[in-house]
C-alpha cells in the first residue's frame, strides 16, 4: 500500500530526535559546541535567522551536505519555519551517515514570537541580488561574503597598469569604497595596458577617469579619489581611511618604502604587484602575520639594474594578470577565506606561462617591523633611494 505525506511524516518522527526551542536556546547560553542549520528558502532566511546558524535550503542539503558540514560525528540540530522540513532534512542528513543529527521543533516563527536572539541579515536591493548571484551561489561567499565586499574599503596605490584592472575587479565583485590616489594625467602610450581609460580620456588625471569607469561599470562603489603624488607629508591624510586592504601598484622605490613603513605602523595588510618586461609579481605584506617589503628588499638596487617600465618597456598584457592576482587577494582578504600570499612571493614569466612561488621570511632585525625597529617615523625616502 503506498505511504500517504501523513505516513511518512510520521515515520520522520519516530526516527529523528526532536529538541525543543528552550533546550535549544539553553544550548547557546551554555555555549555548547553544535552545527544549527536553517533549510528554510533565501527569502525566509532574508527575514532573519537564528545568530550562528548557516544556511542550507532544503533543495540543495544533499548536493551541499559534504562541502558544508564536513564532521559527520558533529552534533546537528536542523531548523525551518514550523518543524517540519527541518524533520525531513534531519532523515536526509541520517540517510546520508551523520550519526548525531537532531531537528528544531517548533522552529524559527516560534523562536521569533518568544523574544530570542534573531540576526537580520543585510538588506540587498533586488538589483544587488541579480548584479551579484554569481557570488551569491558560493559557500565561501554568500550573503554574508557579499555584505563584507559592500562594506570593504580597499586604497588602490595608482591607478595605471596594474591598479587598472584591479580597480575594474574589485569594483565589478562589490567592493563599496575604493580609494585611488594617482596625479598623473592619461597619455597615449599608456593605453596600451591601463585598461581603466580611454582615448576619450587623453590629458584627463587619471582618478578622475578611473572614477569614471567605475560609476560606468558599478553603482554600489563609492570611489574617493586624492589626485596627488603619496609622500610623507600626506601619507597619514591618505592612509587614515579606515582601509582594510591596500593594493599597490607603485613604480618607484621611495614611494614603496614609505608605504611600507606607514602600513606597518597603521597595521594594514598592503598586496603588493610590481612588473616589468615579460614577468611579475605579487605577494602580500601583512604587518603581524608575515615579512614587510623592507625584510625582501632591505635596500633598493642600483637605478641601473631596476629601470621604470618607461625605460625597459613591459608586454602590455601582463599588468592585467598580476593587477586580477592583486585584487583576488584583496578579496580573500575581506572575505577571510583562503590563504593569502603572506610569506610567499609568486612569480610570473609570461614567456614561458610559468608561475613559481617562493617562501619569504621575516627579518628579526628588519629596521620596521622587526623585534627592536629602528625606524618609527617616516623618514627622507628620496636620499634613502638614491644613496
């Protein structure tokens, strides 16, 4: 005889192990360790959710349990709306080998109506929703993700060749406040890699067309531009944004110093890219949690062996790697997922399409950030570069 909806509900009951709302909450306020998964759909998790809880609609638990909830033997409890999907969802996660799974019941409307804890999440608009649903459908990322992207601040060191293609990306993932500090105007020849800008453009300052094409390419993004030189009269002005990643895209060593050491004074993590000819660079300086750019290069090289991009020329699409490689670090980094390149420099030979990673260490006696620093204010970076 074939099981009515009745049948099978009855059958969930029977099988899996019920917690009341009040034990529920009693768990949180003992601090207790367990995984609180919400099956309810995006629009009902929008309305609020429970504090801790991740979210997992019911249509997607089979295909997302494994990459999810990686622990079989931790301790689950499911929750919805009423009590009866998260039942449902607790079977499946039984079927599917998890030998500690419990379900909510009642769920979230009682949870609600009773006074306990309830977050709401951020308030995306619907075009938000549909701009960033690429995003949204990752694990990693998600709602949360793209709430932390809105909310980053990003300070892009120039806006040419690299900071061109990394202003684009952070832009087009959501990043809402980029700063761009540059005081050069667009030339002809710079075309012919910084993306950002146009032949429309030509003896416009570059923040101001980097503004442009931002506002053309994304709404959400405020841009604050400093159309000027970075020195250490306006370093502070600058940096005391509040930002949370820097990206340098810099071509002079005196204004990498000084960026070097007002991060590491201010505790900014700084990506740094440099290029030139058919290769580059990217590796990030983390002030506390790895080397600065003084422990890799404790003094610049003779002008001689290190000549600006004007001078030795650089193949015009390699900016465009090493600037995407700057911004997926950015946005590792106010995600707080994956492993950023502290303490590692990747290399990039166009040529030959190789990439080579190498291990950098932090120098216990660097003048900046070492045990006994030497160097706590700014200092003459122009005679330090030239001695």
């Amino acid at each position: 005889m074939a099981k009515t909806y009745a049948d099978l509900l009855l059958e969930v009951n029977e099988r899996v192990t019920q917690v009341s709302l009040e034990e529920l909450r009693a768990r949180q306020e003992r601090g207790e360790k367990f995984v609180l998964v919400d099956v309810r759909e995006k629009d009902e998790w929008r309305q609020g959710h429970i504090p801790g809880s991740i979210h997992i609609p019911r249509g997607f638990l089979e295909m997302q349990a494994a990459s999810r909830l990686p622990e079989k033997d931790a301790r689950i409890v499911t929750i919805c709306a009423a009590g009866i999907r998260s039942a449902f969802a607790a079977k499946v996660l039984d079927d599917l080998g998890y030998t500690n799974v419990e379900t909510a019941n009642p769920g979230f409307v009682q949870w609600k109506d009773r006074g306990f804890p309830v977050e709401t999440p951020f308030a995306f608009t619907d075009a938000q929703l549909d701009r960033y649903s690429r995003h949204l459908l990752l694990p990693e990322v998600g709602e949360s993700g793209q709430q932390k992207l809105l909310e980053g601040r990003v300070l892009l060191l120039g806006a040419g060749g690299l900071g061109s293609p990394a202003a684009l990306y952070l832009a087009a993932a959501g990043v809402g406040k980029l700063g761009i500090i540059d005081a050069d105007t667009v030339d002809a020849s710079n075309l012919q890699r910084q993306i950002i800008h146009g032949l429309d453009r030509v003896g416009q300052s570059k923040v101001k067309s980097a503004a442009q094409s931002i506002a053309n390419l994304n709404p959400d993004v405020e841009v604050i531009t400093f159309d000027e030189r970075l020195v250490s009269t306006n370093v502070d002005r600058v940096f005391d944004h509040g930002w949370d990643v820097i990206v340098d895209g810099l071509d002079n060593f005196p204004t990498r110093y000084l960026v070097n050491d007002a991060s590491v004074f201010k505790g900014i993590p700084v990506v740094h890219g440099s290029i030139f000819r058919f290769d580059g660079q990217v590796t990030t300086f983390w002030p506390g949690k790895g080397p600065c750019y003084r422990c890799l290069y404790p003094e610049p090289p003779p002008a001689h062996l290190a000549p600006s991009c004007a001078e030795a020329g650089v193949l015009g699409v390699l900016p465009g790697m090493i600037g995407v490689a700057q911004a997926t670090e950015a946005v590792k980094i106010l995600l707080g997922q994956g492993e950023p390149l502290v303490g590692r420099l990747l290399q990039y030979d166009s040529l030959k399409m190789e990439f080579r990673t190498f291990k950098l260490r932090r120098n216990t006696h660097c003048p900046v950030c070492g045990d006994e620093p030497t160097i706590t204010e700014y200092i003459d970076y122009q005679n330090f570069c030239s001695r």
